[in-house]
C-alpha cells in the first residue's frame, strides 16, 4: 500500500556520502557509527538513508542522515551537519521481513503510484529504519510533484 502527502521532519541531523558496492553497506553502516562515536554525538532520531541510484551495476551513491541531540559538530569530523532536514510532498510504502526481496517490489509499487497519480518523481528514495517490540521494518519514501496541466 502506498501513502501520499508524507513527510521527513528532523532538526539536527548529521550526514555522510557513500559510493559503495551494495555488499558494502554493513561496512558503510559501521563507518557512519565509528563517526558518530568519535564526532561523541547523541543520536536523537531513526537512522535513514537516500539511495541516489538503485544498483542495477551493484554500486550504490547513498547518504546516510541521523538526528541528534548536539546543534552542531566539529569541524574535524567528516560528518556534515543541518540545522533542519524536511522534505514534503512524498509517497511512502513499507517493507517488513525478507528485505533484500520486497524492497524492490516496493520501488516498483511507488513508481506505479506515481505514474497512475501523474506525479514525477524529484528525490532519491529515503530509506527509514523503524522498529518496536513486534519487529523491524523500513519505510520507503520519495518526493513527487505534479506538473501544471495548463
């Protein structure tokens, strides 16, 4: 099932780029947490992720974001640093268990939604790590627009 009209919404939220082979991530997931560590910052938020491209040549450009309690960070990290991160307008889907699988289908499901709707798609698909006591589960999410029919 796919939303409209959501929303990201954090304040102070760190980030980092990864040009990576997919096997990768771990690697670059660890990475980001020695940064946070050393950078001594007090995560505030889910983690997430933009996937500026998806890895049909297995090479993925990401950016990974969390929230945290600090209003800035040093300037010898090698994180960057905003005051606000929100973006509006977006479609949103879940995944839950066997995430290497249904992830695809659901880009597949966001791209059809938005095609039916007449929407374009404007931003990388956010990737939203969620969980609670009955598991864990992603939320898929990508900006889209309307173009003037005039």
């Amino acid at each position: 099932m796919v939303i409209d009209f959501e929303t990201i919404m954090h304040k102070n939220v760190v980030w980092h780029t990864y040009e990576i082979h997919y096997r990768q991530f771990e690697l670059a997931m660890e990475d980001f947490n020695n940064k946070l560590v050393k950078a001594n910052l007090t995560v505030a938020g889910p983690l997430f992720y933009a996937l500026y491209n998806i890895p049909f040549d297995e090479r993925m450009l990401i950016d990974i974001y969390i929230p945290v309690e600090q209003s800035c960070v040093s300037k010898d990290s090698d994180l960057y640093f905003q005051s606000y991160f929100y973006i509006d307008e977006m479609l949103m889907t879940r995944v839950r268990e066997d995430f290497e699988a249904k992830t695809e289908l659901a880009y597949d499901d966001l791209f059809q939604f938005a095609a039916k709707h007449n929407y374009k798609i404007n931003s990388p698909i956010y990737h939203i790590l969620r969980g609670d006591d009955e598991g864990e589960w992603v939320e898929l999410k990508v900006r889209v627009f309307k173009e003037d029919e005039s």
